[in-house]
C-alpha cells in the first residue's frame, strides 16, 4: 500500500509535514517588546522569564505571560476619609508603580494593578486617621509619603516597587470651608486694624514733635494761621470769621528780621 503511492504522493507527505512543522515552529515564535517580559510556565510550572526581542516557546508544552515593566499611573476615585478630630474630607489621589519581578507579579498575586489600587485606598483612610484637620491641610507631602512607605511595603512581595503618590485634591465640607472663610476675614481685618493704628500713632508721634517745634517759636504758630487763612479764602463761597490770635503783629517783625 505504502509502495503504490509513488513518488508524488511521498512529495505530498513530505510537504505536508514541512508545512506542519513550519506552523508548529511559528507559533512558538513570540516578539517581546523592550518594555515587555514573558513569564513562561511549561505544563503548568514556571518554567523562565525571557524577552525582549525575538523569543521561543514550545507549542502545547508551554504558554507564555506578558508583563508590562513601564510605570503604571492609576488614579484613586476620590473618597471620603475621616480625621483624628473627625472631620470628613473628600481625597483624590494617584497612584505611580512599576513591575520589577514579573515572575512574582504574575504567581504571588491575580491582579496586581487592582490589589495595589485598594491598598492605596486603605493606606490613605488610615493614615487621615492619625492626623488632625490642621496637619492634613498643612503637611500634604508628608502624607503622600507615609501612604508610599506603607503600601511599598505590603506589595514589594509581589515584585511591585511603588514610585511615588500624589494627592491632588482635597475637600472640605461646605460648613468647614465658611468657618475658613470667616476666620480668614478676621484675620484681614485684625492686620487692617493693626495698619491704621501704626499709622495713627505715627501720625500722632509726627504731630506732637511739631508742635514741640512750633511752641519754642510763638511767631511761627502765627506763620501756620495765616497759611490756614490763605487756604480758606481760595473759595469766595463761603465766609469764615476768625478770631485773630493778639500777638500777629508780631509776624512783621519776624519776617523783617529773616529778610536779607
């Protein structure tokens, strides 16, 4: 039976095994990027980690996992924490992280990207809660940095290295933010009162040192008088009547003796 096939169904078998061969061979073919690693597992076990570039895996016998090592950005929905002084504040957050073990991101947890996305979540409740209003508002960075250093360290088994965290708002009750308001207006008002009474003592300070200066010289008190005379006549509307101080007459000879 084998012998009448002849020579062009031996070509045909040959080719067909060719061709099939070729189809197994390239279907183990796989094309990591530079920013990507293949966590192999053969039948069933962790096998390697191999990428980038041009890779191979045995068909049927293994599969591969892909792995992303970029910096992930993963944003926090926005939720309401309490304080210590339990005020409750609304906390937006962003989460930046990257894969440094694919093998153990891929074994020692399902979903890494959620996993670190909830103990951010529970990070930022618990850190809110050691710390009261004044220090939440005033010390933003420290508490980035706390939430950082704690869920660096509860995800650095599964091969995740937490690269930074960001709180980008926060948000205070409708109440609190007038209470806010008003004692940021108190507070303008405090320094406005603070300004005029500087200034009214200065003004006070200055108009006691010229009088000190006008009571050694009588005749000068008599110069200012008629300065303001000069001053109210510049409107012929009105009449003023003035009670003349008796010792002007002594104001011509104060002038006759400064004149050259």
């Amino acid at each position: 039976m084998i012998l009448q096939l002849g020579i062009g169904g031996w070509i045909g078998i040959v080719a067909g095994v060719i061709i099939f061969a070729c189809c197994v061979i390239a279907s183990g073919l796989k094309i990591a990027l530079e920013y990507e690693r293949l966590v192999i597992f053969r039948l069933g076990r962790y096998a390697r980690t191999i990428g980038p570039g041009i890779v191979f895996i045995f068909p049927i016998l293994e599969s591969a996992k892909k792995v992303d090592l970029r910096i992930i950005t993963q944003d926090i929905p926005r939720q309401e924490v309490m304080t210590k002084d339990n005020i409750p504040v609304l906390a937006n957050t962003v989460v930046y992280f990257k894969v440094e073990n694919p093998e153990d991101a891929v074994i020692k947890i399902e979903n890494y990207v959620y996993a670190v996305r909830q103990y951010t979540q529970a990070a930022l409740r618990d850190t809110f809660g050691t710390m009261e209003l004044d220090e939440v508002l005033g010390e933003r960075d420290k508490i980035a940095q706390d939430i950082r250093k704690i869920v660096d360290a509860e995800t650095s088994d599964w091969g995740i290295d937490i690269k930074g965290i960001k709180i980008q708002e926060m948000e205070l009750p409708a109440e609190m933010k007038r209470a806010f308001a008003k004692q940021a207006e108190a507070e303008r008002d405090k320094r406005a009162a603070i300004i005029k009474a500087e200034g009214e003592y200065l003004a006070a300070k200055r108009l006691t040192e010229a009088a000190a200066l006008m009571s050694a010289e009588p005749a000068a008190i008599q110069l200012r008088t008629l300065q303001t005379i000069r001053d109210i006549s510049k409107d012929p509307s009105e009449k003023v009547v003035i009670f003349m101080p008796s010792g002007l007459s002594k104001v011509d000879d104060l002038i006759k003796t400064i004149k050259p």
